[in-house]
C-alpha cells in the first residue's frame, strides 16, 4: 500500500468515522468521488480515497507541475493500489473491453488493503463508485456497510435498472427497430417522456459493445442493491424529481447533487471554512494549460467559445477536421481543449494535432484547460461539450449555455435534459453521427449571436439561479440527503460498534 496515510492517528481524528472510497478510476467518475469525499471530510467524516497506482501518480504529477503542494486536505489520505489500467482511456469498445477485464482483477488487492485499513482503523462504511459495486463484496465479509454514488443523472441509473425489463421486451440490446430508435421510449416506468431510444447509454446497443462489457455492467448494477445506501449526483430538479420519488420504492436512493468541489467554491460566493480550502489533489489527469486564462484576459465579455470534448471522447481525423474548420470559418472566438489523444488514428495523431493547434487565426488550441476557471471566465459566452454530466453542471452553474455533441455511454440522455431545460441546442448529425464544417458554423453563431437577448442564456441564467439555491439552502433537498446519509452513518456506526462490545463482553 501506498499513500500518504499516517501510521499514528492524528490530532482531532478520534471519534471520527472513517470510510473507504473508491471511485471507477476514470476522470468523469474520480472527479465527483472526489468532490463527495471533499464534501464529507468538511462535515467532520474521516476518508481513505482508494486510486489505482497509475492514476495517483498523475494526480501528484499535476500538482508538482503546477507548483501546488502535495500536503491533503484535512481528513482526506489518498492511498493507491499497485495496479495500473492497460493503455490510455477511450471510448473506443476495445479499449473499454481491456479496462473492464484489468477492474474485474482488483478484488483481491482491494480486499488485502480494506482489511489492512480496517484492522488499523475501523471502517465505517465503503462508498463505491456504482461501477465498482464489487467493493461491497469485500465489505460484507468484514461486516462493513456499503454506499453505492452513481455520478450520473437519475433517468441513466434507471435505464441501466431496467436493462432486465427491456430484455423481457425484446429491446435489449437494442438492434434494428420498427418505428426507428427515435420512438418514445415507454416502456420503462416512471422514466421521464422525453427519452427515446436512440437516448439509451451507448452500452445498450448490440452493434457496439463486446457482451463481457455488458456482463460487467449488469453484474455492477445487481451488486449495487446490496449497498445500504444510494447517492446520485443528480438534480431535484423535473423531470428528475418526480423519478427520484418513484425510484425510492425499490431502492434507497438520494439525490446529492450538484456536487462542487471545495476549490471551487469561491466561484459561487460559497463560505467554507479556511482550513478547507487548502491544497487538493487536482482531479484532473492532465496537465492543466493555465495560460489559456491569460489568452481569454482583454476579450470582450461573452464573446469566446469554449471547447471540450471530455477525458475519453475520440474522433476520426475526417471528424476532427470537419470541427476544427466549422469553428474556423465561424469566425467566432474559440478556446478548444483538445487531447492530443483525441484523435483514432494513432499514425495520425501528432501531425494532424499539430496542424489544428497551429493553423487557427481565431482560436486557441491547448491540451487540456483548467475547465471551472474558465467557463467562470467573463469572456466565455458558450460551450461546445460531450454532454459529460459534470460538464453539463459546470456550464449550467457558471451560467453558460451550451451546444451539444454526444458521442458515449449516457452523453444522448444527458444531451436531451440539456434541452428540455432550453440551456442549450444538440448539433445536428447524419445518419451516423458524423457532422459537418456547416452544421459547426451554424450552431456556433446561432448561439455566440446577441449573447444578452439569446433564449438559451436566459435560461441558463435562470437554472442556475434554481441550482445555486439548492447549493447553498442548508434545508434544500441536496443539503437534507446529506445530513440522511451522514446520520445513518452514524446510527449503523453505533449499532455495529454496540454488536462488537457485545460480542467481546461474552
């Protein structure tokens, strides 16, 4: 084990409980654990966080880039297993396959540090990432309670749910379909209407992904009804309020979100203690290019597009182009995070990276931005994104609305409350899924045009308003769930510990 764990336990630590987490170790799913944990640690939780090997050091790797220091925050210790996924994370279906098959191998290194932890100091309870529900395997045999945290939206937890009810009728995986897969999607109860089933996560269709991916999702989702408590980073906001309430009949789900890391906080006018705010480990695997917040410095308010993709997320070089000369010929403004490992083509990727990095005369191009700083920036008018939840919140939070191109897993689903909240439009495609230079121009301009007056601002404006309400009102339904949780923690933490003085007592 490694890690910055300390043998002695620390002043003000005792009496604390201290819980495990472990979050699926990609960036979308890290970031919210992260944040959760951050989250927990500042109501007085202790909190072990749980990485691979090979994500920890490129977290550290951020920080001494950046010249941050590598000291935790209070009450979080970040420790590692000695385990690395294989190659670099896309949403390529072989390369999810590969990552899929070196996660089902963690279980008995995980076991061997949880027992570890718990002899050392007991834990309290395991919060899971819901796609490592296996966790609460190892936590039953040490009779530690489990807490699954789905860092979704509501309505893609109960389409994974369902996957056995859209099998019984026919639909899953689904294939070629009567009516076309934009039909309404029905026969899932409860689930918002807006949905059809082109929507449906990207796993959910036969063409694209290997069965053993499905196998471990779906065995994922059985696990996670063994965990004691539920928490999603999801909104009490329709369409998904009204699911939550249905969903709690079967499961005992809590809506948590938006979660917002302490960091960060200062951007909404948030008051955290002072201790709180020191040094975190930076969610991110990149290194963050922090000049790009000097380039936006000067420009006029609202005139600058932000573009980003996400941490998986990778095109053709015909795809690429076509989005990097649409934005050109906009003639807009723009700020693109682009991967270098964004691109399919491996033999491709350097020299095409190079020349849409280098040829742009509007637009500035860099590996990976510091993305809360600059959608907070006042020269940023928009985002071109996936439609990666915590991207979608982070727009909606700092007031920015959006065009949307999703392109994986639950991003369609995502896409679709993004516009049923009217925050943002969806890029038009072809057939399959492809986009044109065109189709880039027009929606760019279509949303950059008269920032002030546009219909999708205004309402970004108001949603955030509504969201920034449930941040900060300590009784709003986000700030109750977690007081619930936090309470069970410690009602189940009493009742474990008076079976154990029973049992030493015999």
């Amino acid at each position: 084990m490694q890690g910055d764990e300390e043998d002695k336990e620390k002043k003000g630590e005792k009496g604390m409980l201290h819980l495990v987490a472990l979050p699926f170790p990609v960036q979308g799913h890290m970031a919210p654990m992260l944040q959760l944990c951050n989250l927990l640690a500042s109501r007085g939780l202790r909190i072990t966080f749980v990485h691979l090997q090979s994500n920890f050091s490129r977290l550290h790797f951020s920080h001494r880039e950046q010249g941050s220091s590598d000291v935790p925050p209070p009450n979080v210790h970040h420790v590692s297993l000695p385990a690395s996924l294989p190659g670099t994370a896309t949403s390529n279906p072989e390369s999810i396959r590969s990552r899929v098959r070196a996660i089902e191998q963690l279980l008995p290194s995980f076991v061997q540090l949880l027992s570890c932890l718990h002899a050392r100091d007991r834990v309290s309870c395991i919060i899971a990432d819901a796609l490592m529900s296996w966790a609460h395997t190892a936590g039953s045999h040490l009779g530690i309670p489990g807490a699954a945290l789905w860092t979704g939206t509501l309505s893609s937890c109960a389409a994974y749910c369902n996957i056995p009810l859209l099998a019984s009728h026919g639909v899953f995986p689904i294939q070629d379909m009567v009516g076309g897969p934009e039909q309404p999607l029905r026969c899932i109860p409860k689930l918002p209407k807006i949905f059809t089933f082109a929507d449906l996560p990207s796993f959910f269709h036969a063409a694209t992904w290997p069965d053993d991916v499905l196998d471990f999702i779906l065995l994922q989702m059985n696990l996670m009804n063994s965990a004691k408590w539920v928490l999603s980073n999801s909104l009490s906001l329709e369409p998904e309020k009204e699911l939550e309430e249905s969903m709690k009949a079967s499961m005992p789900i809590m809506s948590i979100g938006p979660l917002v890391t302490l960091q960060h906080r200062h951007f909404f006018g948030m008051q955290v203690p002072n201790q709180l705010l020191g040094p975190h480990p930076r969610a991110s695997l990149w290194h963050e290019d922090a000049t790009c917040l000097e380039w936006l410095q000067g420009r006029p308010s609202l005139s600058v597009l932000y573009v980003s993709f996400g941490s998986i997320v990778a095109f053709s070089t015909e795809q690429l182009q076509e989005i990097a000369m649409g934005l050109e010929s906009s003639q807009q403004p723009f700020l693109w995070a682009l991967r270098p490992d964004s691109i399919e083509d491996k033999s491709e990727a350097s020299s095409k990276y190079d020349q849409i990095s280098r040829r742009s005369k509007v637009g500035l191009v860099v590996p990976w931005a510091p993305q809360v700083e600059v959608l907070a920036h006042a020269s940023v008018g928009g985002f071109m994104t996936h439609c990666g939840w915590n991207s979608l919140l982070e727009s909606i939070l700092m007031g920015k609305p959006m065009i949307g191109f999703p392109q994986f897993a639950e991003q369609k689903m995502n896409c679709r409350l993004m516009e049923h909240w009217r925050v943002g439009m969806k890029l038009p495609v072809g057939s399959k899924g492809e986009v044109d230079r065109e189709q880039v121009k027009s929606c760019v301009n279509l949303l950059m045009n008269n920032q002030e007056e546009n219909a999708f601002r205004v309402a970004c404006t108001e949603l955030r308003a509504h969201l920034l309400n449930q941040l900060f009102d300590k009784n709003g339904p986000s700030s109750r769930n977690v007081d619930d949780f936090i309470f069970g923690l410690f009602e189940t933490d009493r009742a474990s510990q008076s079976r154990i003085d029973h049992t030493l007592s015999i």
